[in-house]
C-alpha cells in the first residue's frame, strides 16, 4: 500500500499523529510504504519520524525533497501569500516525484487522521477513473464558475487516491500545466478546483466515510444545506454513517469551529481523537500550537458562536454563495 503526504518542518508533529493513526489502523497490511513529500523537514524531525515508522514491523518512509513547483513544471503560478501555496500542487505531479513502480497511491494532506483499515477503498475499482474521491459541498454558482458540467461532482483534494498508471500514460502533467498556464498561474482554490475542471466525469466517487471533513460534523443536515447550498451531493444517511464510522477523517478548519486539534484551547469535534494518537508520537510531551489568530478572526469566531446555528448558517450561506462567487468572477476579468 502506498501512501504519500506532504508536509513542511513546523507541520512534522502533525504529520506524525497523521502517520501513527494509519499504522495503527493498518497492522494487518504487509507493505506501508509512506512517501513524504518533505519541505525542509529539519534533520532531527526525519530522524523522529523515522524512528516512528521503525517500530512498525510493516512499514517504511522514503522522504522526497519538495521541488520547486512553479518552476520546475512551469506553471507561472502567481504568488498570493506565500510560495507555501505552491506546494499543494505537487499532489498533481505524482508521476514525476514518486517511483515509476508505483501505480497506485493514496494522496493524504496531513490534517487527516486514519480511523480504520484503509485496504478496501485502496483496492478500489477506478474502472476508467484517473482518481477515486469524496464530493465536496459547494454550490452551483461555484459550479459555473469553475464552467464544470453539473453531470460532474467536485471533490475534495485533501484525499485522492490516484490511478497513477493512467494519470503517467494519459501525460496529464503536461494537460495540468498547460491549464494552469492558460489561466495565468492563478485557479481559484488552487490544485482542488484544477483536478477537478481537468477530470470532470473521470473522478469515481466513493463513500464519504473516507473523507469526513469537520462540516459533516459540525453541522446538522438542514444547517449544513443553509450553509453550503449544496448540490450533487450525499444523502442524509450517507453523511450519517460517515460521522458515525468514519476511516479517513480530514480536520478541515472553519470559523465556525474554535481552532484545529493541534492548537491551544481548540474545540475541534475530533480533539480527543487526534490526542490518542499524539500521544504515540515522539511529540507527545511538546506543547500545542499557540493560537495565532488574529482579533478580526477572533472576534468573527465568538459573534458566530453566539448566533443560532441556523441564522448564522443563512447569513454566512448568502455571503459564500452568492456574493463571494459574483466577486471571483469579477476579479477574474
């Protein structure tokens, strides 16, 4: 089974409760083979996680120094904050970063943790599909805006597993060049929104238990709707069944949530879980992360808590439905 993450030298801690809560969940598997995608992880920390994965009967880590995106691809990608954002879209680059025997992989952002054997959804049938993913929640202008056929389903890239053969003999490094190109080097929600523009149709589409972001959770169905908009997406018992036996959890972060799990005084609904695993890593004793935000976030975070969950869903659902997507549109002429 091979599984591949990146990740930055500050973020090694909670990329190792990441890899621990897989290891632990797949003990039964007789090849792990994590491949990290490394963005100046310092020495001491690709010691620790070594060390890690060593006591693993069933594991072994191949660190893979991250290339310089932007120009080794060519993508003419525009800097917005931080040439840190470039770096998600090495997941679009797999069949040049990772080894040629590799034909099938499990893209995970760091921010997942592993809640159950991973072997069915690996040995998923991808059919004719260049990945398998979970739909995320977005609305129709959003749709549009990306000129997405509505017979497609977005998904979010924070897991992919991809086809790697037939993503390699189809060339789409070069088709997600020319795209990114074509759009002078700026795509709104970045690598998410080009794999999916690039792979409409060609995504198969799997349970959500294998990709259950903090909305499913913190949200009830009808919030969730009032919220998102959504369309194209799960039924009620789907969502319910992968809140309740979720296998791939992503700590996704929002206002409407106090903090991701690795923070001070977070109030993430997966806190405890994400701890359990911590406490198998070598920064069990460190402190958390100091939470950095900043007052507007703050005080944005406190006004919402107060609000009822439903009122808070309507006015925050207006604004990232219609008002936020009209401003893409005209900042994009």
């Amino acid at each position: 089974m091979n599984i591949v993450l990146h990740s930055s030298d500050l973020f090694s801690a909670v990329l190792a409760v990441s890899m621990v809560s897989i290891l632990e969940n797949n003990k039964e598997e007789q090849n792990l083979n994590f491949f990290v995608i490394e963005h100046e992880i310092s020495e001491s920390h690709k010691e620790a996680l070594s060390m890690l994965v060593s006591k693993y009967h069933n594991a072994n880590l191949t660190f893979i120094t991250m290339p310089d995106i932007n120009n080794q691809f060519g993508l003419g990608l525009k800097m917005i904050k931080s040439i840190w954002l470039f770096d998600s879209y090495c997941r679009l680059f797999l069949g040049t970063l990772l080894p040629e025997n590799v034909e099938r992989v499990l893209y995970l952002d760091c921010d997942t943790l592993c809640n159950g054997s991973l072997r069915e959804f690996y040995d998923t049938d991808f059919e004719d599909n260049y990945a398998a993913g979970v739909i995320d929640c977005l609305s129709n202008p959003y749709y549009e805006l990306f000129d997405m056929d509505k017979t497609s389903r977005y998904c979010n890239s924070g897991m992919l597993l991809f086809n790697l053969k037939k993503w390699r003999d189809d060339n789409m490094e070069k088709t997600v060049a020319d795209y990114v190109r074509s759009k002078n080097g700026y795509v709104f929600f970045m690598e998410q929104s080009v794999v999916n523009i690039l792979l409409q149709n060609k995504i198969k589409i799997v349970h959500p238990r294998y990709n259950t972001y903090t909305l499913m959770v913190a949200f009830s169905h009808d919030n969730l709707r009032r919220l998102r908009h959504c369309t194209r997406y799960y039924t009620d018992s789907e969502i319910d069944e992968a809140v309740n036996n979720p296998v791939i959890i992503h700590l996704t972060n929002g206002f409407y949530v106090k903090g991701r799990p690795w923070i001070e005084g977070n109030k993430h609904p997966f806190n405890n879980l994400f701890m359990k695993y911590r406490a198998l890593t070598p920064w069990k004793e460190e402190p958390l992360f100091p939470d950095k935000s900043n007052w507007k976030q703050k005080a944005v975070t406190a006004f919402v808590q107060v609000l009822p969950q439903s009122v808070m869903c309507s006015i925050v659902g207006w604004v990232y439905n219609v008002w936020r997507p009209n401003h893409i549109r005209k900042s994009m002429k």
